[in-house]
C-alpha cells in the first residue's frame, strides 16, 4: 500500500515545472510510504506521476515506481494490492503474453495484462483493493481506476491549467494553483452521515472516484472537463441478479462460505513482510483470525486496544477469543487523555470533514499494531454483507408492524419516543436486562431508543433507512446556504426497479456508501497515518458475490445477524465467546464532550466564531450544545460533526 499522486496538463509542460509539481504532492503523502518515493515526467505528453512506496511484495527495485511496462508503451503509480496477480501471471504466460518478468510484483502484472487485454478486462479479471493513474503513450491516454468497493481512495480534478490526481485530497493542496472553493452541498452531505458522500469531495470540482469504475482524459482534455466514469463491476447488478439464484441448502451455504473465505484469507496472507490481524472479538474479525490460524503454522498475532469504560471494552473479549485459538496477542489499554490526544491531528489524517468518532481508537489500534507488523487483516464488511447492524436486525419487521398504522399516529409515537432523554433510558432498560432473555439485550440501548423513534415516525422504508443513517435529518437547516444533491450511492438505489426484501434494500445500501465512504476510508487514513498497510478479506470478489445469493432468512434469524457467518465461526469458536450484544468499536463521546473535551468544544461553538467561520447556523448550533450539556439530550455525534468540520475549516482553509 503506498501513496500515489500525479498532474496532467494537455499539450505538454516543462519538464522541470512537471518535476517540481509532482515532487511537492508526492512528498505530502510521504505518511503513506516511508520505504521509498519515485517521480516520472513525460514533458511532452505534459504529464508527471509521483509515488511513495511502502514496501510489501518485491521489497526490491524491480517493485519501484512509478513502473514502465517492459514495452515502454504504459507508465503506471499504482497503490494497493491484488492478491490474485499469480493467477494472472499464469494466464498471460499460457496465452504467450507474459514479458520478460523483472521481479514478482502484482505491478508488473497490471502492465502487462493491460497491455494484453485493455483496461475493462483486467480490471474484471483483478481481485484486490486498489487506485492507481496509468499513462498509455500509444493512444494518448490517462486512466484512473478504483477497486470494487472504494477500499483505497482517489480524488481528481483541475487545479488551474493541470488536472490533478491523488491518494489524498492534501496532495492535491500541494500543487501551486491549488484554490478551490468550499462545496456547501458536500458539508450538508456530511452533516446528515458524518462522511461526505462520493462522488463529492468537500471541493467544488474536485471528485471521488467511484468505487468499481475507472475515468480516461485524453490528451486534448480542457480544463474543467470531467468525463463520465465507466464501471467495470457493479455490486447493484449482482444483488439484482441473485435474487434468481438464492441458496436454499442451510449446509451447502456454511460449508462454501467457508471456502471463500479460507481463500480469500489465504489470498490476502501473501506478503513479504510481517502481518497480524485486529481481533475485536466480535464475529467478523473472530472469524478472519479463526481461519488465519487455521491455515497457519505459527501463531497468528493479534490486535486489540481497551478501554477502562466497561460499556466500550472489547479488550476482554478479544483475549478470551485470542487465548482459544491460540494466537500471539497484544492488547493495549488506553485512558482518555491518550484518546483524547489524538483529536488535534484528525483534522490533518482526514483532510475533509469526516466524523466517525471511531476513527481515534481505530487509530490507535494502527498506531500499536504498526509496532509488531506491516500488514494487518481486519473484519470489516462482515455487517454489510451478512445483515449485522441493529438496523438490520429489527428495521424491516418494525417498519413493517407500524407501517400498518395511520401516519398520524406514527408521527405522534416517533415525537414521544424521540423525546425520551437517552440517560434514564439506558438506566431503565439495564434495569430490565436481568429480566430479559440474552438476544433482547442491546448496548448503548438510551439511543437505540432514538432509532426506534426515527423508524415509527417514517413514511415509507426509504425514508426510515435514511432516517437511520442520518445524524442530522435536517443537515439543511445546519448548514448556511446548504442544500443537498445526490450521491453516487442514492442514484445507484434509484435504479433498483425491482421489488427487493428490505433487508437486501438495507445492505445494499450500506455497502454502496457507508461502507465504501465511512469504514473503508476511516481504516485507511487511521491505519496509513502510521504506515500499516490492511486488509479485508470479506471484500473479496468471490465472497462479496456469494454474501448476494444468501436470502435474508440465512442473514437474520431468531432476533440475531450474521446467523451464516456465525455458523461458521462456530465451528473454530465457542458460541459462548461470542454471543453478545454487538458494541461497535466507539468511545464515550458524550460524556466525553460534557467533561473533559467540553472546553475545546465550547471555543469552537462560540456563537462568535461560528459566524464569523460562516458555516453553520450559531442558534442551532448552541441549542444542541446547552441541551447535550445539560443531559435532556444526547447530541454527541451530531456536535462532533461539527466540530469537525470546524476543525478541518481552520487546518485547510485560509480564514479571511
């Protein structure tokens, strides 16, 4: 995994202005690759490409880049990993297209298959996570690309008379005649979910690449134009497509998901250098492990951080699950000054607004496994593909039992429920938990309540989704002068024409946005802040495929998510290490924000300043804090959107 940047300018540039440019972004990204940095310039073609390496396969300079093909026509940067490249390799070779391999890098591979069969065919054939620019002398083209599901990031855009390309929106910052304006639609975007949603940027003009897709500029682009990305894969087809081919044998189901994921785990195990796993101890990052150690000979090391606030531990767990596989574990307990040390730098690891508050101790977990290890697995997607959210749990079947009732009536029930302070909910309903049998017991259960709400008081099942996935469901009202358009995600959904169960609606949704704009890119800048490389192997191409044929009936069943998946983990670990209320890897926000963050948070919400940085609306704003400060409400991660956003504006932008 490494750091890729790169700038074009139609009809050719000095070589040493090219040089220059692409020496300044590339060196912004030097976080991502400490091994090594490489430029390439094409004065002619007025095109420079940069990389910083972090080594992981062919530690040697025949894996340097940026790489040329061995013809010379292709000229790539290239930054992830495709764990089938071997395959390829064979491939090529059998059709008598394999070059003269100058080392056993998965770059080389690209070169050479794109040389044999376009880009559209190889990117099909590739499995892995990766973004790369590829430059092709022949037909005078620039390419970029993006894996699947949008695991490795790329924006793009112009910036004056050069279209500009990177790992990160800061390497894009760095060329000369960097000055974009703010895109107010984009932080309205962010103030519902937390995250800004492709193919937006916080940029105006500057772009996400969508996940599964990949954009040419030829060589006469003018500046401004953006053509339309073209997609090689598309997760909404494959779910669209399976509902014809469900699977229906309960055994068949555990014994092939199994499989999968044996091979794509063993696939992703392929590394020069050392490589562990975060261990949470909950289903999806149990099973990785479970399988890795199944395959291994040494024990496999494992990850895990905790925290003294028992409600957000999954320290325990983690060891429970680690001492009966057997795995070589570390764990570190963290306070919360440690955490909260790690909120002046968020504004620079994520350089646009994003607000999963997860995203400290995923740092953290990154910063202790960088210690021991290069290359870290993880269990992500786990709930997108299998049904794991609470959401998913209950969210049709309530929609469904209140949907019946008159929408005046659920308006009414939604206020009264809505109402409800989270504090004396969670106090009465751990009161109740003695009473109640284990799959009725829900952590962080005061804004569950808040959810639930959110459900009664909606009009249709798009709505109610939405509405679960909102922070802010107003984000208009927030914003000063905002409005919101659609994103990549919601026009995918919108040509879903077919009836489909609410649960498949529901994961599909999360896999085209939340997971692809929230999880995926809060993992990588958190993890590529410190140089680890990681890894998901429920992403696979084969597993991701095979999750579409499951029916909802083998996702959710008995109260419970994940019921394949955990079927599977049953079989490497006990059920009772495993079965209980799902946590999410979060901190104690709230009281966090009411205690020892309430001064920081307060300079940044002052009436004042909020109108002079001109973002938001100050009213708004101070209600929510005096109602979060005085506990009748539980704002936390609608305030930490906006701090947020506060911060990056006074990291990123000029204030005047």
């Amino acid at each position: 995994m490494c750091g890729i940047t790169g700038l074009f300018r139609a009809g050719g540039a000095d070589e040493s202005l090219l040089a220059g440019c692409a020496d300044r972004m590339t060196q912004a990204l030097a976080h991502r690759g400490p091994d090594a940095s490489g430029l390439w310039t094409h004065a002619e073609a007025g095109i420079a490409f940069g990389h910083r390496r972090l080594s992981i396969l062919d530690l040697s300079e025949a894996g340097a880049q940026p790489m040329r093909s061995a013809c010379g026509r292709l000229t790539v940067t290239f930054n992830g990993e495709i764990y089938n490249h071997l395959e390829i390799r064979g491939e090529l070779e059998a059709a008598g297209a394999g070059p003269n391999w100058r080392g056993h890098s998965d770059t080389e591979t690209l070169l050479a298959a794109v040389k044999q069969w376009g880009m559209a065919a190889t990117l099909q054939r590739m499995i892995g996570m990766f973004a790369f620019g590829l430059w092709d002398a022949e037909v005078r083209t620039l390419v970029l690309a993006r894996d699947r599901f949008g695991e490795k990031p790329l924006y793009y855009g112009w910036s004056g008379a050069d279209l500009v390309f990177g790992s990160e929106l800061k390497a894009l910052a760095a060329h000369p005649d960097w000055a974009p304006s703010l895109d107010r639609s984009a932080l309205t975007a962010f103030m519902r979910y937390s995250y800004v949603p492709a193919p937006a940027s916080i940029w105006q003009g500057i772009r996400k690449l969508p996940p599964a897709s990949f954009v040419t500029f030829a060589a006469d682009a003018r500046p401004g134009s953006l053509p339309q990305p073209q997609a090689y894969w598309s997760l909404r087809n494959q779910v669209l497509t399976a509902q014809r081919r469900r699977l229906i044998n309960e055994r068949e189901a555990i014994d092939e998901l199994e499989r999968l994921l044996s091979i794509a785990v063993k696939r992703q195990c392929l590394s020069d250098v050392p490589l562990g796993a975060f261990l949470s101890g909950g289903i999806d990052s149990s099973t990785i492990v479970a399988l890795m150690q199944a395959q291994g000979s040494q024990p496999v090391r494992t990850f895990s951080i905790g925290f003294s606030e028992g409600a957000y531990n999954e320290a325990e767990d983690a060891r429970k699950v680690a001492a009966h596989l057997g795995t070589a574990h570390t764990e570190l307990y963290v306070d919360a000054k440690t955490a909260m040390d790690v909120v002046p730098s968020l504004p620079q690891m994520y350089d646009e607004p994003f607000a999963d508050s997860s995203q400290i101790p995923t740092h953290l977990v990154s910063q202790m496994t960088r210690r021991h290890v290069t290359v870290a697995l993880s269990g992500d997607a786990g709930d997108e593909l299998f049904g794991g959210y609470n959401r998913h749990v209950w969210g049709g079947a309530l929609h469904a039992h209140f949907g019946r009732l008159p929408a005046s009536l659920r308006r009414v029930a939604g206020t009264l429920l809505g109402a409800i302070a989270p504090e004396p909910a969670d106090t009465i309903l751990r009161a109740l938990q003695p009473f109640l049998p284990a799959r009725l017991h829900v952590r962080h259960a005061g804004d569950q309540v808040g959810k639930l709400a959110r459900i009664i008081g909606a009009g249709s099942f798009d709505e109610m989704y939405r509405s679960l996935c909102s922070i802010d469901g107003e984000p208009a009202r927030s914003v000063l002068q905002g409005g919101e358009s659609a994103s990549w995600a919601s026009e995918e959904m919108q040509r879903i024409d077919v009836p489909l169960d609410p649960l498949d609606r529901m994961t599909l949704a999360d896999s085209l946005s939340y997971l692809s704009d929230d999880v995926l890119q809060k993992v990588d800048r958190a993890a590529m802040a410190v140089a680890l490389e990681t890894r998901v192997p429920f992403l696979d191409k084969d597993v991701v495929e095979f999750a579409a044929r499951v029916p909802p009936s083998m996702k959710v069943r008995g109260g419970r998510g994940k019921w394949l998946l955990r079927q599977v983990l049953y079989r490497h670990v006990p059920s009772e290490l495993i079965d209980r209320p799902k946590t999410g890897f979060s901190i104690p926000l709230d009281a966090w924000l009411r205690g020892p963050l309430k001064s920081w948070a307060g300079d940044l919400l002052s009436p004042a300043r909020l109108q002079r940085q001109g973002l938001f609306e100050p009213k708004r704003v101070s209600r929510m804090f005096g109602e979060h400060l005085s506990g009748r409400h539980n704002h936390a991660y609608w305030l930490w959107n906006v701090l947020m956003a506060e911060a990056w504006h006074d990291a990123w932008v000029t204030v005047r």
